[in-house]
C-alpha cells in the first residue's frame, strides 16, 4: 500500500501535465476542442489510472507471493533436512537391528546345534545308566546280607524300570556308584559279624560269619559244633551246611579275632 501512494500521485499527475500541456499547445494552435472530445479524454485518464492501480497491485501481489516462496521454500528445505537426517538416522537403526538379528540368528543356531547334540548325548548316557542300573540290581541280589543292608538305601532309589524313571541323571549314575565303591571296599575286606541263622534241622541259632570279600563266606555256631560255607548265585547269596569243616572255621574265627596265632587252615570251598 506504501508504493500505492507514494507513486499513483505522481503518475497521475504527470499525466494531467501532460494532458495540460497539450491543451495549451493546442490552443496555441488555436484549436478548439469539443465537449465530446474532453469526455473521451477524462475517460482515457480514468482507464489508465486504473490500469495502473491494477498494475501496482499486481505488482504488489507478485512481490509478497515472491516473498512468500522464499519463506516457504527455506522452510520446507529446512524440514528436508531434518527429513533426511531422520531418515539416515532410522536407516542407521535399521542396519544395526539387521546386524544384531543376524548375531541373534547366528547364536541362536550355534544353542540349537549344541541342544541337539545335549539331547543326543542325554540319550546315550540314559541307556548307560539304565545299563548300570540293571546290572547294579542283579549285583545287589547277589551280595550277603551285610554289604546287601549297608546298601539298601542306595539300591532301594534303584528304579524298577529304567526307562520309566523320574530321577535325573546325575542321580542315577550317583546311585550306581555310591553301591559299587561299597561293594568294592566289601570286596577287599576280610569281615567277621555276628549273625542269626537258620540251621539245617530248622532251627535258628546265632553264629559268627566271616565274609572274605563278596565271593566266599562260612559260619560256625558258639558249640563249634555247626558250621556251613556260603556263596554268590543268580538267585542270591546262598549258604550250604558243612559241620564236619566246623573245627577249621573256628580256627579261622580265633585267628581273625586274634585269640589264635596266625596259621594256614583248610576250609571248603565252591567255586560258580
């Protein structure tokens, strides 16, 4: 509005010299105009003053709106920025995310290897123990009764079908274990215990037995009158009377127990 005032008057004005100036050169000539003629030419005057205001305000227009893209285009260029960097940003996240769903993936695999072959060896080491286990039992019922009762809370665990068990491996394989060391401790020793047993007439009397290992094993009643020998079979342990080598079990008794010297002393033997 500031160049619609400042420079309309002045070309308004210039024109109406303008007009003036003719007029009078005209009349210097000593020509005179008509009234149809200063009509026409008030309306000319009017026309160009108003395509001049249309001008200036096209003008006016064309130079906000110029204005107006400058501004929007630096703003929009602006939000292109930060746009892009966004987008950099995002791409970014994106590659790390891919990367680390790849290392994912990889590890992943890497567990699912080693969770097979877990599960493969798992398998293998339930069918040794289901082994151990059954051979451990036949063991068992085969052992005399001292070594037998000193193991029976181990061999109680024992399942009775192998397949079928709750227990975890660890547990199973300490189980087995825990009864052969010991059988085996057993095994090595000489053992010398007081026992009741059943004697061949059918009656039962309290008797010294001594254990040589889990192999061989003999008895001898307090009179040194009844004597017997026992040993391992697939059906357990089993004694077998023998009186007539009760003087030699005896001996053998006091010699353990230290009421006699130390001497070689033949006794009967059974051999499976």
């Amino acid at each position: 509005m500031t160049m619609r005032t400042n420079i309309l008057p002045q070309i308004v004005g210039a024109s109406a010299l303008a007009i003036v100036t003719f007029g009078f050169g005209v009349s210097g000539f000593g020509v005179a105009a008509s009234a149809d003629d200063t009509r026409s030419t008030s309306e000319r005057i009017e026309s160009t003053r108003e395509t001049l205001e249309r001008w200036v305000e096209t003008r006016r227009i064309i130079s906000e709106e110029q204005r107006d893209w400058a501004l929007g285009k630096e703003l929009l260029e602006s939000r292109l920025d930060i746009l892009k960097r966004d987008i950099d940003g995002v791409k970014a996240k994106i590659a790390d995310a891919e990367k680390s769903i790849g290392e994912a993936d990889r590890k992943r695999a890497d567990l699912v290897s080693q969770n097979d072959a877990l599960k493969a060896t798992s398998g293998e080491l339930a069918k040794l123990a289901a082994d151990f286990e059954t051979k451990t039992k036949d063991l068992v019922r085969r052992l005399p009764d001292p070594i037998k009762e000193k193991v029976r809370p181990l061999s109680q665990r024992l399942p009775e079908d192998p397949a079928a068990s709750s227990l975890s491996l660890s547990v199973r394989f300490q189980n087995v274990v825990g009864i052969l060391n010991e059988v085996n401790k057993f095994s090595r020793e000489i053992t010398v215990t007081s026992e009741v047993r059943k004697l061949s007439d059918g009656t039962s009397a309290e008797v010294t037995a001594v254990y040589v290992g889990i192999a061989q094993g003999y008895y001898v009643g307090a009179g040194g009158k009844t004597a017997g020998f026992g040993t391992a079979t697939p059906e357990g342990w089993t004694w077998t009377a023998a009186n007539d080598a009760a003087p030699a079990i005896a001996k053998v008794v006091a010699i353990l127990k230290n009421e006699a010297p130390a001497e070689f002393v033949k006794v009967p033997l059974k051999l499976n």
